[in-house]
C-alpha cells in the first residue's frame, strides 16, 4: 500500500523517468579521454585536469551554504533518477561530507548487489564519472548538495535539510492506504449502523462493540502505516529502501 506525502516538504517518488533527448548518465561504460588512465584509487580523487573553482557561488561541503527552498518541481525532477536517489540516501545517512570516490564505491556496490570489497575497477569507475561528470552538477543546481571539486567531497545544504523523501513503490496489484483507511472506515460505519437496527448476526455485538473492533483494527493499521513510512524514508537505513525490497 502506498503511503500519503508527510513532513513539511514530503516527496514520494518511484520513477526513473528523463527527458527522451537527454543522454542516460547510468549506461556510461567508457569512461571520458580525462579517466581513460584507470579507476580513480579508493582513498584518491584523481583527475587528469587541473582542478577548478566553481563558477556558480557553491560553497566548499563543511560550509554549509543555506539555499533558497527547493521547489517540488525541481524535487520530482532530479529525484526521478535512480543514481541521484542514492547520492542522496548516501548524504542523509552518513550525515557528514564524503568523498566522491567513497560515494561511487557504495553506489556501485548497491547496484551490484554486492559489497564494496568486492567491487571491481570497472564498476567503480563507471559510477565515478557518471557522478561527476553529470549527477552532482544535477543534484548542485537543484541546491541539494555542494560540491567541492577541488577536493572532491560532496555534503548535503540546509535545502535539503529542509526535505523529507519517502519511496513509496506500489506493486501493480496493491491499493494505496488512503483507499484501504476509506475502505475499512465504511465497512466499520455500515456494519456497526446495520447491528444497532438489529439485523441477524450483526446484532450479536452490540454497536459500540463492533464500533471498537474497527477502531482497533484502524489504529492497529495506522501504526503499521508509521513504521512502513520510517523505513522508506531516504537515509533512514543503510540501504536504499528500493534496494531493500528488490
């Protein structure tokens, strides 16, 4: 069942979806003439250019830039991608600045389905350039992140503190929670009007009895409901909610 939108910026999101004319970051599998020389070492951020400031005012990750509000639109829009949902989820759980290479090692590793030991160069340097040639500048202008290529570290701004991310995937045969409370709600009204009118076999309970039955069940749901919403919020685990429940 899927849940309804919560905390003051709530996004629910499950799509991938992007632009049909824009170039799908996710499929690179040859690396640029700049990182042609080898995956970046685990503990290195290499880079066969000179580093360069940034032109658009980010500040360095430790700084924590306070951003402008980031609107739902921009939200639906960057969080439509996979790899960004990670960078995010990532951020939000190690609750500190990281380095790209230590974020594209556990993004690949979420991918792979494996752990970040067994990742191999290919796979990590994949992931490595697709964040910064294309996701980071993505998340950077959304005002979600700040990062710092000079040192190549990537924290969250106080935008994106401001925002709560729920994942919420809805098998094709599942009904949402709004309809399932309206459902049971209705089921609880009629049974416990048709029993105060003595009808065979609801008459059995009285009303207030079959009254307090479906309050049970409502508050037994409901809480069902907050604990679902917890572990589906971004960076609420360790690892992504929609790597979870694969």
């Amino acid at each position: 069942m899927s849940s309804d939108n919560q905390g003051d910026h709530s996004v629910s999101t499950a799509g991938e979806g992007q632009s049909p004319h824009q170039m799908d970051p996710d499929e690179l599998t040859t690396p640029t003439a700049s990182t042609e020389a080898g995956s970046p070492p685990r503990n290195q951020v290499s880079s066969a250019e000179p580093p360069k400031s940034r032109s658009n005012g980010s500040m360095a990750p430790d700084s924590r830039p306070i951003e402008t509000e980031v609107s739902k639109d921009d939200l639906f829009k960057v969080l439509g991608n996979r790899r960004r949902r990670h960078v995010l989820h990532y951020l939000e759980w190690r609750d500190r600045p990281v380095g790209l290479d230590e974020l594209a090692e556990r993004i690949a590793a979420w991918e792979n389905d494996t752990t970040e030991e067994a990742i191999g160069s290919t796979e990590r340097k994949r992931v490595y350039t697709a964040l910064q040639q294309f996701h980071l500048p993505k998340l950077e202008e959304a005002h979600l992140i700040a990062y710092d290529d000079r040192d190549g570290t990537v924290a969250r701004t106080d935008a994106w503190d401001r925002v709560d991310v729920y994942l919420d995937l809805v098998p094709e045969d599942d009904i949402p929670w709004s309809t399932y409370y309206v459902g049971v709600s209705s089921i609880g009204l009629a049974v416990t009007g048709l029993s105060a009118v003595g009808l065979p076999f609801l008459s059995l309970l009285s009303p207030i009895a079959w009254a307090a039955c479906f309050l049970v069940v409502i508050c037994g749901s409901g809480l069902a409901h907050v604990r679902r919403d917890r572990r589906l919020r971004l960076g609420r685990t360790e690892v992504p909610p929609e790597v979870r429940l694969e």
